[in-house]
C-alpha cells in the first residue's frame, strides 16, 4: 500500500450539517495527527483549489454531511482537479443521496424497503393537499415517516402516528428540501451497520451492527448529536442469525449502489425479525457520538488507523482519469 505522507481533511461546507461537519472533521484531524499523520483540516469554500494546489495532499478524506458533501459535487470538482479521495464516484453518491433512487435499487435488488411515495412540494400545492395526504395515508397507512428526499442527520423528519400531524410534518419537512419521502414506519429496533474497505476493491467488511435506543423514543437530530440522549450497544444485543443477515443487508446495499471505502446503512429489525433497509451514507458523521467511530471502536480498531488505510488505499487508487 502506498505510504501515506500528506492528508486533507475536508469539513464544514454551508448546509444545514455544517457544525456536525465541523465536529467530524476535528475529530478525524485529531485521531490522524495522534498516530503520526501530517493532516490540513479545510472548508470547503473558495479556497480550497488554491490550498489543494499548494499543498498537493496524497489524499482527501471527506467529513463533509449533507449537500455537496454528499451529493457527488465536491467529488467531482476533486476528479477534474485530479485529487485522490477516500469514499464514493460522484455517480453513485448521486443516486445514494436521493433517497427514493436508493429504495428502488435496493428494492429492485430483492431487499426490504418500507412502502413509499415521493412528493414535491409544488405537486402538492397544486394537487390540493388535503387531498394528497388523505391518499397518502389511505395507501401507506399510519404511521408513517416523513423526510426530506436528499439530506441528512434527521433534520426535518417526522414520524406520524395520527393522521392529524401529518399537515405539520410536511411542512416541516419542505423546509428542508423540495421533495419529501413519505414511507411506511416500520415498528421495530434501529440499527445501524457502517462498511468499510480498509484494502480497496474487494475488502468490504461489515464492522458490528449498533443498537441504537434514543431517549425520547425518536432518532431525531437531538438524539444524535446530544451526548446522553441516546443509548447505544455496539454490537447490537440481536442474536446470530440477525447479526448475520444485518451484515447481508449492508454490504449488499453497499455493492448494489456502487459505493466505494465506506459507508454507512441505516436499517430497522421489525417486529418479526426482518431487516428493513431505510437509508445510506456515503460520508458517515465521525463525532464523539456518531455511529461509525463507535463500531470502529467495537470491532477493535482505532479511527485514526482506519482513515490512514482508507486515505493510503485511495492514494494507490489515484485520481480519476
């Protein structure tokens, strides 16, 4: 493997993840420092092509949420400056960060998906929407989630168990994008299962699943990001046969969506033990309570060594021709 000399580590950008970003990229800076890695923590602003050019890194690793963190558009300005970087095509983030475009591949895969409709905010002005949400709910039932199409962190989800909330939630929801993703509430444990390839193509491994118990009964943006609102087991207190099919699940979501170095699944065990998949992450938060880290962390490894494999597997890898 290449030997890793010189690493950029990209936070911050102007979405709504800002701060979380911020968060990630220090922490990530800061584990890669202690174990002997020269590291540069940068915005994403205007700067950052001159600073790439100065500074010439072996690689970039990407600690950016929400946006172009993750919608492939810092990607690709990164393929066209001819830079290495830890993480997924600018393609395939693309179809992973609109959420409905995940759920049909996945589902067109064979995998479980709760039911789902995808509604934009002027079809649901111009449709009336009263009537819109009774056809919701008649098709979907209750209760349901409500969230944005392509974003992060649970920043305008909702779940609704009475009909009633469902106005509320959706306009919460449109304030945070234009497209909502109305899907089936599936009753049941959160898990969430994080994929790394430490080696490049081929290495995909499942680090132990996370059991995740917030507080309020909701994995909602307070939950994440509160130290102590949330309770976490790593690894998930489910028996074999689930940890198992957990890990099915997720590396199959990772290779179906073409997702390269990491990424994380966020999935719920219904009541009846089938694993349902709801989304993915192709720039995993990296805070003291993220989810990653702490099934880095489980599996018996430091974060710091794994990003420095990550970045030095990309630095082999090279730039996009």
């Amino acid at each position: 493997m290449t030997e890793l000399t010189r690493a950029l580590v990209l936070a911050g950008g102007l979405t709504y993840e800002r701060d979380v970003s911020l968060r990630s990229g220090r922490r990530v800076a800061d584990a890669l420092r202690q174990i002997g890695v020269e590291v540069t923590l940068a915005d994403a602003d205007s700067q950052l092509l001159s600073l790439l050019d100065d500074t010439r890194p072996d690689a970039v690793l990407i600690a950016l949420h929400g946006g172009s963190g993750e919608d492939g558009a810092v990607r690709a300005v990164l393929d066209c400056a001819r830079v290495a970087y830890v993480g997924t095509t600018p393609a395939a983030c693309r179809t992973a960060f609109d959420k409905p475009s995940a759920k049909a591949l996945v589902r067109r895969a064979g995998l479980d998906t709760p039911d789902w409709v995808a509604v934009g905010h002027a079809t649901f002005r111009e449709l009336g929407a009263p009537a819109v949400l009774q056809l919701l709910v008649s098709r979907l039932g209750l209760p349901l989630m409500v969230k944005p199409a392509a974003g992060g962190s649970a920043l305008g989800a909702t779940a609704v168990h009475d009909a009633a909330d469902l106005p509320a939630a959706m306009v919460t929801c449109f304030s945070y994008g234009d497209t909502a993703l109305v899907e089936r509430y599936i009753e049941g444990l959160e898990v969430s299962v994080s994929v790394i390839e430490p080696d490049g193509p081929g290495s995909a491994t499942a680090l132990p699943p996370v059991e995740i118990r917030p507080d309020s009964g909701v994995y909602d943006y307070a939950a994440r990001y509160t130290a102590g609102a949330t309770e976490f087991f790593c690894p998930a207190r489910v028996d074999d046969a689930v940890t198992g099919e957990l890990t099915r699940v997720a590396l199959a979501v990772h290779a179906t969506l073409g997702l390269r170095d990491l990424s994380r699944s966020d999935l719920r065990i219904d009541r009846a033990g089938r694993v349902h998949f709801l989304d993915t992450n192709v720039a995993p938060g990296m805070t003291e309570t993220s989810l990653l880290p702490l099934a880095v962390a489980a599996s018996g490894q430091e974060l710091g060594v794994v990003c420095r494999d990550l970045l030095a597997a990309a630095a082999q890898r090279g730039p996009a021709t």
